[in-house]
RNA sequence: GGGGUGGUAGUUAAGCUGGUUAUAACGUCGGCCUGUCACGCCGAAGGGCGCGGGUUCGAGUCCCGUCCACCCCGCCA
C-alpha cells in the first residue's frame, strides 16, 4: 500500500484494451471512477479512461486497507488502482470489451475527489444541452464526445496522410486579412497601429490559396479554421473548420479524383466501408428540378414534379392561381404523396403552417379518388378534367394519393417543396438511421449557372465568388444573356448536406474583366476589392481550381452527431454565445481607447 | 428581423380542464450487504416551478412582458 503512483508506479495500460490474453498480469490504471457498485464485502468500480472501462474489484483478502479506501470511491473520482488481471469465470460481461477480465485491485490511491458533477457522465440521459455547455469540461467525459473528438482527431490524422502521399504541401494563410464587402459577414478586430482600421477574420483562405497557385506551390492543403459573422444553425458554427484544397495544372475531374480518393479513405479507416468510385455526379439543373435545391438527399424519394408546361398547355385549366402562376419567372410544382403514407387533416394543416413558415403563400392540395378526382382541393371545383387528368398522370397519381402543389416564383417554390420533401421524408421515417447499412448517399452536384438574378437589386450576382470560370462555350453569353453561363462549379453532397464546394478559377485576366462587367463591377471597385489577385492574375497565373470540404459536417456525419455542436469541443450557442467562458464579454474602457473604438450600446 | 418548441429538486422528467403538505427515477447523505455490472435493501435531506408583472378567494397551470436554450425562414459556402 505504499505505492508511489505516478513518480514510481507508471501507467501500463488504459482502460479498454485488457483481455483475456492478459490474465496474471500486474497493471496500473488511471482513470475516473464511472459507477460504483458497493456490495460491502466486495467493492466493484467500472474504470473509465478515454479507452474504455475496466472493471476493478477491491476485496480484504487482496488488500484490507486498499478495500477499506475502495468504500470511499465515488463518482468521477480521478484515481489510480495496482492489481492483477483475473479472469470474470462465469460473469463475463459481453457488454464490455474489456469484459472478460477484471483487475484485483491491490493499491488504490484517490488523487482528487469530486463534488458531485452537474449531471451524470453517461451517454443515455439527453441532459439539456444549456448545461452541457456551461459545464463542457463535464460534458466532453461522456463516452460519446470522446468518440466524437477522437474521430475529429483521426480525420486530421488520415487528410495529412493522404495528401502528404499525393504531393501536397501544407501551407497556411492568415487569418487577419483586409474587410471586403459583400459575401459573408466579417467579424472585424480593430488595429491598434493603425488607429479607425480594421482588420477582419479570414472567412475563407480563398485569394490566398489562389496566390501559392500562382507562386507555383501547385498542390496546396491547409486544415483551417474560418470564421463567419452570420446566423447559426443545427450545421453552422461561427468559426469552422475546412479542409482546404488547391491544384494547380488540373481539371474538374482532377479535383474530384483527388478528393475522392480521400473521402474513400477516411470512410475506409473511420467505418470500415468501401466507397464505390467515382461518386455519382448530377447537373445543378436537374438537382434543382428533382429536389428543389443543389443539396439533395437521396436517402429517399418523393421527387419534385414541375407541371409548369403541363399548366401552361391547358392554359391554367380554368384555376385562376395556376393561370397567374404561368407569368415569367414563375413555376408550378408538385409533390405525390403515395397513399402508403396518409396524411390527416390535422397534418397537412401542420405542413401547411410550416410551408408558410418558409415563405409559401398556402400549400394547396388534392387527394385522388377512385376514378381520378380531386378531393379535399381548392382547385377541385373549377379545375378541367383535361388538367386535372394531365396532372394526375405528370405524378404518377394512383387513386387514394395525395399530391401537394407550389406555384409562384421560382425560387420560392423551389425552397417550399424542397423543405416539405425533407419533412415529409422524416416524417414518413424513410430517412434510414444512422449505421443501418450505411446508406451514404454521396453527390457531386455540377455545372450551375455563374450568375443568379437579384430580384430586388435588379442585376446579376455571382451565385458564388467571382473568380469561377465560365464553360468555354458559355463565354459567349457573357455580355449577351447572362443567366445561360454555366460554370465549372461543384458542390460534393451527402444525405442532403453540402460537405464541400469549390470551384475552376478564372486565371486569365480578359475572362475575368468580362465577367466583372456582366456583374457591374468597375475597374475602380474591382481593384479596390481583389486589386492583388488580379494583378497576380496578369503574370502567368497557372490553370487552377481547389475546394474546401467542412471538416466539422463531415465528423458530425461520420459519427452520426446530431449537431454539429457534437462534434466541436467548445461550440458556441444559436446566439454565438459561450456559455461556459461567457464570450463574448465585455471590454474595460482603457482597452477601448487605445483601439480607438466606442460602443454606441 | 420573423415563425415555432422548451425552461418544474443537482440531473432527467410527470403534473389533465387553476384547488389542501408539488410527484418519480437517477445522483447526494446515513445504515446493511462478497459477484455486481442500470447491483440490491432500509432510511434521510433537497425544489416552490427561468425572471417580472397581472387576473383570481386561490396560479407550474390563464394573460402580458422579459431572459435563456434549441429548430426553422431571412442571412450564409
């Protein structure tokens, strides 16, 4: 009993890994007492380390006063234990890996002893995340958080390997970079030095990565921490991380076998599966026209159908809502819901509420009789058979089906239906829960358009970032008709979430002015803003592309985590809040003045 | 900026249409127990229902405001 633990008595072994093969020998463990079971005369303690939980039994005739200590354990004790392995006989616990052993504990030291924590450190209680995250230091014992950062420590491990083997170079950028408007928010750090400035966190390594293509580095990767002042969501965390990627000398295709080669690894090591590539591609167009969006999950069915023409052949069919649907820029889509899957009243009018909830002005309805007529609809009454037959064959509608319509702008509708087929997807349990054979549906979404039209600004706006590079046959449209360019962009999708984005770039100056003009962006303003990069651009810029994949949605997938939040160690609330620091927090006047900054709250 | 859900012992929850001392489980404390692994048994302490107003003879329960958390739209790669 008198061992020295840690200056003499140094750990053997961790909690997970003892087995059978290992009966008869001494060991030491550290670690945190997870549960207790005190039968008086024996002592049981599971043994918690990040490895797993060893079993420790402490009884007078391996050692009295270690067992008379033993009765003083209690939960979340941090300790250390000296005993030998035995084997459980008769009581293995197929539970536990480690559960064919226990260890017979001959010395027991108790380095700290702990106040009872806030809630227990175990994986069933769904505590309230509010207290998870005031006590993250807690929270973060949990067996599954552990789980959750190991494998975001994994996943780093494998992306380094796998460019490291494929040539390329780790190289970071900085995150103190110079505002520029438009895009996402910044968060602004004010400069001391130069008094009025700001600088801002990087959103993105983007201008930068495009530099050591044109420096000539040729294959750059960087795992990066960006940082986005905008509204947070279940997947959206002010500051992320991405993985992030730049080629030079390469096509589309190189870039995606690149990648692909390494989403094949990480799923390979981290879950055991064997990805099939390439990874399925569809155009942006048909993503949008199928699903309503360029995130599709394709766990399940229930595509969009677009009536627009059908509507539009019947000239509206005597419904006055869908004649007005037919003006420019306007659609009529549908949903069929299969009569597998009924819907009360009381449902759809939840749907519709939640349609509203995304901007629909209603959710109109019908629901198929015997002989193909509409009931329980708005439009049953005045709509023509002709219509009504036409529509009903578009969807594919069976008697007893029910089919959901969306007209109006196209946007909008897109956005309605494409939130309703996800609702109705969970809602009819056809989303497969995580690890039931693995359904990782993966998408390269392609070729969308350079330009979308902002309808209140009433111009063409970079659907993403001005330096995407136009399809050759599309250059022409440039000037003429904007809204036809298509581009070398690609968004890689798993079961509906966009994992990563990237993009061709434009590396030759001309191309670059013309696509600055069909924005409306001068000279002046483009120097202003990406004055460097187009000078850049002007000396032998090579061929380049990249992307970035979001390392934090990829851990979350990959554990099944329901947020994103439980994947990060220290996450930030919905308001951007720390609950456990308090940031952010308020600034003592000195430090204002010599920032040369003043709240106005 | 907008819509929705939630906040009751340390924790997780129950508390229906407002009605006497606000329930339970886990945890905690005391006692018993040598084969448990969600150990068991006996006993105890612990909250006044996020906060502030209001309605009422009477408010976790109804109303108004407010704070916090979560989900969504807007926003955002």
């Amino acid at each position: 009993m008198a061992a020295k633990f840690i200056d003499e008595l140094k750990r053997t072994n961790n909690c997970g890994e003892l087995t059978a093969k290992d009966i008869g020998k001494t060991v030491v463990l550290f670690g945190w007492v997870h549960n207790r079971r005190d039968h008086g005369g024996a002592v049981f303690i599971d043994l918690r380390d990040r490895a797993g939980l060893t079993q420790v039994v402490f009884e007078p005739r391996f050692d009295q006063k270690t067992h008379e200590l033993a009765g003083e354990l209690r939960l979340e004790y941090s300790v250390g234990i000296r005993g030998v392995v035995e084997s459980r006989g008769a009581n293995v616990n197929p539970k536990l890996k480690t559960g064919e052993i226990e260890i017979h504990a001959t010395d027991l030291e108790i380095f700290n002893r702990s106040e009872p924590t806030p809630f227990l450190v175990e994986d069933k209680i769904d505590t309230d995340e509010q207290k998870r995250l005031a006590y993250r230091f807690i929270d973060l014992r949990r067996p599954a958080m552990q789980q959750a950062l190991i494998t975001r420590s994994r996943i780093n491990q494998y992306t380094r390997e796998y460019f490291a083997g494929h040539g390329f170079l780790e190289l970071e950028t900085p995150f103190l970079v110079k505002y520029t408007p438009g895009g996402a928010r910044n968060f602004l750090v004010p400069s001391r030095l130069s008094p009025g400035k700001f600088y801002a966190l990087a959103e993105s390594p983007q201008l930068f990565k495009q530099l050591f293509m044109v420096a000539g580095f040729d294959r750059y990767f960087q795992i990066v921490r960006c940082f986005r002042d905008e509204d947070l969501r279940l997947d959206r965390q002010p500051e992320f991380t991405q993985i992030d990627v730049e080629m030079s000398f390469v096509n589309q295709d190189d870039i995606f076998s690149a990648i692909e080669g390494l989403i094949a690894k990480l799923w390979k090591e981290l879950l055991g599966i064997e990805l099939t590539l390439p990874l399925p591609r569809m155009e942006f167009d048909e993503s949008m026209r199928r699903f309503g969006n360029d995130k599709p999950d394709l766990r399940f069915g229930l595509e969009h159908v677009d009536l627009t023409e059908v509507v539009r052949k019947h000239d509206g069919g005597g419904v006055p809502m869908l004649k007005d649907a037919l003006q420019p820029g306007q659609i009529v889509k549908a949903l069929r819901v299969p009569k597998e899957h009924p819907l009360s009243r009381k449902d759809l009018d939840d749907l519709e509420v939640e349609a509203k909830g995304n901007g629909a002005k209603g959710l109109a309805r019908a629901k198929l009789g015997d002989t193909g007529e509409w009931t329980q609809s708005p439009m049953a009454k005045t709509i023509t058979p002709e219509l009504r037959l036409a529509i009903n064959q578009a969807c594919g509608a069976q008697p007893g089906d029910l089919i959901l319509f969306q007209f109006g702008r196209e946007a909008l509708v897109h956005s309605v239906l494409a939130n309703l087929r996800l609702s109705l997807g969970k809602r009819f349990g056809m989303i497969p829960p995580y690890g039931s054979g693995g359904q990782w549906r993966f998408l390269w979404v392609v070729n969308p358009p350079l330009f979308e039209y902002d309808e209140e600004a009433k111009t063409w706006v970079a659907a993403h970032h001005a330096f995407t590079r136009p399809h050759d046959d599309s250059v022409q449209y440039l000037e003429t008709d904007p809204g036809k360019v298509k581009c070398y962009r690609y968004d890689l999708v798993l079961n509906g979430f966009e994992i990563g984005g990237g993009s061709i770039r434009l590396h030759k100056p001309d191309v670059q002015a013309k696509v600055f003009k069909a924005l409306g962006i001068d000279e002046e303003q483009a120097k202003a803003k990406f004055g460097f990069l187009l000078d850049a651009l002007k000396y032998g810029a090579p061929p380049h592309g990249g992307i970035a994949l979001g390392m934090d949605r990829l851990a979350m997938l990959i554990t099944g985590a329901a947020s994103l939040r439980d994947v990060l160690a220290f996450p930030k609330t919905q308001k951007g809040t720390d609950l456990m620091t308090g940031a952010p927090g308020d600034v003592d006047g000195k430090q204002l003045a010599e920032l040369n900054v003043k709240s106005t709250v």
